[in-house]
C-alpha cells in the first residue's frame, strides 16, 4: 500500500534516482525545466477561465441574469451555478480518459481544450435576463456544466510527469511550479476586470464590458493549447509518459484498487482547497455586499495578494524540499485553524482588517497549496498517478471548494461569519485527520 512520503530521501531514492538517470540518458532531450514550463501555461490558463467566472459571478450576474432578486439571493444563486463545474469535473474525468484509451493524448488534450475555450467564451454572448428570460439563466448553467467537463479532461499528465521527473531533494520545489498557475491566473483575471471597472460606466461595464474578459480567455487557452500540444504529442514525452507508465486507467479499476488512495489524497489538501475560494471569491461577494469598500480598492488588495500567493507558493517548494510535504500540509492546516478564529474579527471590521484577512489568507493558500499537489501525485503506483492524480483533485475541489462561496455567504448572512471559521476548521480537521491516517498506513506497510 503506498503512502505519501515525507520527502525525496528514503530506501527508495537511490532506485528511483538510477531510474531517473538511467531515463535522462535515454532521453537527454527531456529536462524537468521543460516539463514545468508545459505545467504552468496550461495550469495559469485554467485558472484564468475559472477567476473570470468567479469574479464575474459577484460583479455581473446578480445584476445581469438575476435582477429579479435583491443582490444578496442574485449572489447566491450565482454561486450555485458556480459550483456546476466543480461537479462535473469528475464526469470529464471519465469522459476524457475513455476518449485517450479510444485515440491519443493529443486528441483528448484538444477536444478538452476546445470544450473549454467554446463554452468559456460562449458566456460571453449570452443575452441579459431582460431579453431571454429564463432560458439565459438554463443557458448560463449549462455552459458553466461544460466547463467542468472541459477542465476534468484537460489533465494532461504534465504534473505527475514532473513529480517523477523532479532530481532527489527538489521534489518539493518541482511539485509547486504547477500550482503557481493558480494566482497568476487570478492575477491577471482581477487585473483584467479592475482595469474594465474603471475604465467604463457601470451602464457599459453591465452591458458590454464584462465580456471582454471571456473573449480573452479563449485567446488564451489557444495559445495554451499549443505549448501543451508541443510536449504532450512528441515522440520524446508520449514514450516517456509510456515508461513511467502514466496510462489512463479505467474509473472502476481506480476506484476497486485505490480508492484508499484517492480518498485519502482528497482529504489530505482539503485545509487548502477549503481555503481557496475563501480568500479569492468570497471577500469579493462580502465586502461588495456589507462593506463601504469600492469594488477597486478591493480588487487591487486581492491582486497584491495573489503576488503574496505567489511568493508563498514558490517558499513552499523550499520549506517542503527541508521539512516534507506531509509536515508541510499538517503546519499549514494547523496555521489555517489559527487563522480562521480571527476569520469573523476581519472581517467584520474596518478596510485594514478586511485588507489583512485577503493578505493573510493568500499567504497561507500560497504556501499550503503549493504542496498539495503533492499529495496528488505521491499517494499512488506509478501506473496509477496519470488517472489518480485527475480523479483526487476533482474530489477535493469538489469537497473542499465548489460549494465554499455558497455556504459562506448563505451561512454568514444568515448566522454570522462565525459559520465561516467552522468551514475553515472542519478542512484544517480533514486534512489533519487525513495525514495521520496516511502515516498509520505507511508505518504498517
């Protein structure tokens, strides 16, 4: 039964630092560096897509497709759709690979990709609730569902490839460059609407400027495609993928031979994928909601904070690299319990207060979900990793982060923030629990 390790070392590293030799002197052309490059463009697109719905989701559509209803249910009912994608990942997943096993990687990587980019920019031409009525609100929920398809298929392999890949001792520092994706894509997406707010009235912004967003994200997954297609389809990486044996397996094989596993993946990065929308989307829909902060003043704070994520995601690689990832992720969940005690003071108090609450929680996502992925990749036999690694994330977004805006923001609205401490606490629980049911197993084994 396979565990995640605390590192690089162990009795196994030197067998797997000759296997890694022995492939580099086989493939001289393939370098970690490269791998990583592929990761972060395609990840950063991802994201891109993902943010632009999410802040949109506060912005725009309450008063767009739900004008209808005050702007706290309009929010609301933004958020349940929101969380479409996240349940349909698993369902792209499962889609996707069957599509692999049939043709190739390259033709799953296209469809997925083309699926994204299509239903992505699809939502920029949706017409308001004033002129389509329900069918907008059917519209908007089904392009949002084909999201989730599109990103379940668009795994790639690219990160388990690096974990395998990454030289002994730096497999910390390789198992964070994916995840870097994550706050340049809402970096450049929180940009991308500040720079629209500003610029036009509210009655343009609302009528024509929202969507000049979803028109870039299509842009962008383009480009996307190409740098991924250019290493996934080379001779060089499909036989590397093939000798580390990173294969599509059957759902039903994973689930009856290492469902432990996908489980205890999930569970063991749920502090951080708790945390994720709570620091990046939230804020955005409360403070818009109870606060006397311009939406500007806002975004400009969670953009400094995604640099904060940034440099915290990039310390992740080296604090991992000296302490483990599993003592990393278990401090992490400790510091994110910490965190969410002071989480209704913030809050609820003045600009500073609020402004440190997104500073603060970006730090600590940046430096705990810089490691999560590798509880993803780590937790599985190799053969295992290339559908495993898909299938744990789409359960802990789905767990940790599809309904996190939702419940925060109808739980809080109606008891307080303190409901948004216990959201928080219950994932530094799971992730701890998780960790330690990993370590109990390992010491058997």
């Amino acid at each position: 039964m396979s565990s995640i390790p605390h590192d690089g070392n162990g009795p196994s590293a030197s067998a797997a630092e000759r296997d890694l030799r022995n492939l580099h002197a086989d493939h001289a052309a393939v370098a970690p560096g490269e791998i990583a490059v592929g990761v972060v463009i395609g990840r950063a697109s991802e994201y891109f897509d993902f943010f632009v719905y999410g802040i949109a989701s506060v912005l725009v559509f309450p008063a767009v497709f739900f004008p209808f209803l005050t702007p706290l249910d309009g929010t609301l009912l933004s958020f349940t759709i929101f969380s479409f994608a996240f349940i349909a990942r698993p369902f792209g997943t499962t889609l996707f690979m069957s599509i692999q096993r049939r043709w190739s990687r390259g033709t799953k990587l296209t469809g997925a990709l083309f699926l994204l980019g299509t239903s992505t920019v699809g939502i920029a031409f949706l017409p308001s609730y004033a002129t389509a009525g329900i069918t907008t609100i059917i519209l908007l929920s089904l392009l949002r569902f084909l999201q989730g398809i599109a990103l379940g298929g668009s795994w790639d392999g690219l990160p388990s490839l690096l974990a395998l890949n990454a030289p002994r001792g730096r497999r910390g520092w390789y198992a964070m460059l994916g995840q870097l994706g994550a706050p340049i894509g809402f970096f450049i997406a929180g940009a991308l609407f500040l720079f629209l707010w500003l610029e036009l009235s509210k009655e343009d912004f609302l009528g024509w400027g929202w969507r000049y967003p979803f028109f870039v994200a299509f842009a962008i997954n383009v480009v996307a495609l190409f740098a991924r297609l250019r290493l996934v389809v080379t001779e060089e990486y499909t036989q590397l993928l093939e000798e580390r044996e990173l294969e599509p397996i059957g759902i039903r094989e994973m689930l009856r031979t290492q469902g432990y596993n996908l489980f205890i993946g999930a569970f063991a990065a749920l502090a951080s994928y708790a945390l994720f929308h709570l620091v990046t989307i939230f804020p955005l829909s409360w403070i818009a909601l109870h606060s006397q902060q311009s939406i500007p003043s806002v975004l400009i704070v969670e953009m400094c904070g995604a640099v904060v994520g940034i440099l915290g995601t990039v310390a992740s690689g080296w604090i991992a690299d000296r302490i483990g990832r599993r003592t990393t992720l278990a401090v992490l969940a400790c510091l994110i319990g910490l965190f969410a005690l002071f989480t209704p003071w913030l809050l609820d108090g003045g600009k500073f207060a609020q402004d440190t609450f997104i500073i603060v929680g970006f730090a600590l996502l940046g430096v705990s979900y810089g490691q999560s992925a590798g509880t993803v990749t780590a937790n599985f036999e190799k053969r295992f990793r290339y559908t495993g690694a898909a299938l744990t994330s789409d359960i802990a977004w789905l767990i940790g982060a599809a309904f996190a805006p939702l419940v925060a923001l109808s739980l809080s609205s109606r008891f307080g923030l303190a409901a948004v401490s216990v959201y928080l606490l219950s994932g530094a629980a799971c992730t701890l629990l998780a960790l330690r049911i990993n370590k109990v197993i390992e010491s058997r084994d």
